[in-house]
C-alpha cells in the first residue's frame, strides 16, 4: 500500500526503506496521542535504515539537515503499530530531499491510515568544511539507485 501510494505520487521512485515499530508511552503527550518530536525520530530511524541499504555508513556526519517540512495528518495512540516510510524525492548537486510518510495501523481509537507526511533536506558537508560541497562519486552513485 505504502509503495504504490508513493509510486502514484512520484514515477521515478528511487531508493525506499520502511521501518514498522510501535507508539510507545516516550512518544505520547499528555492527551495521549503521538508528540510531534515523535514523527522525526521515527523518519530518523528509516532514513538510517535507507542509508545502511546503501552501504552509506559515513552519511549522518557529513549530511546535516537544512529543512525538514512536517504534515499532520491524523494522531496516531500509545500502542498503535506504525510504518514508516522515507525515499529519495530529489538529489541535487550538493542536497539530498527525502520524501516520507508514517502510516498507523488500526487500533481502537483509530480505523488507521497516513498520520504524517512530508520531506527532510540534508546537504553534503564534508568533514571540517564550512559550506557544502558536491555529493562525492561513490555517494551520489548510491544516492542516484534506481531500485532497491
């Protein structure tokens, strides 16, 4: 469901990893739904998974974010079961945008369905450097797969 929604979004997907994991009490507020910080750990997670796929174990120190554009869409409970999605939106000379998406399950407080939606932008700045610089070859061919 989650591949052929994205698919119908965007005809050239790239690279994907989905992560499934639980609502847990750390990732509630006091009304006991979802906290807001709680969608971007759980992108984090799939984006280091996306990024092992790819053999890119030196991507995080050199790829801070620069903007991260964040859609609620329903809440999501202590206890649901969620998938979260990410995937390459666009890759640039020197950025990288990620598309995402978290999904719940049905639980008893909801029929289930997209909770969030969104992009994070990172850029390449290499280590001990000031300003970005261009994705180097090896990255860029791992960044630019066009399947999994």
């Amino acid at each position: 469901m989650i591949e052929q929604a994205r698919a119908d979004e965007q005809a050239d997907v790239g690279p994907y990893a989905s992560v499934q994991s639980t609502v847990e009490w750390v990732d509630t507020d006091a009304s006991g739904h979802q906290h807001n910080s709680a969608v971007v750990r759980w992108v984090e997670a799939a984006e280091a998974s996306l990024v092992r796929q790819l053999g890119l174990s030196d991507y995080f120190p050199v790829a801070p974010r620069v903007k991260q554009v964040l859609n609620f869409h329903a809440k999501l409970w202590f206890g649901q079961q969620i998938t979260t999605t990410v995937w390459i939106k666009e890759l640039g000379r020197s950025s990288l945008t990620l598309g995402f998406e978290v999904d719940g399950g049905s639980c008893d407080q909801s029929p289930g369905g997209r909770a969030a939606s969104g992009t994070v932008t990172s850029v390449h700045v290499p280590a001990g450097a000031e300003h970005s610089a261009p994705w180097p070859d090896r990255m860029r061919q791992a960044l630019s797969k066009t399947s999994q």
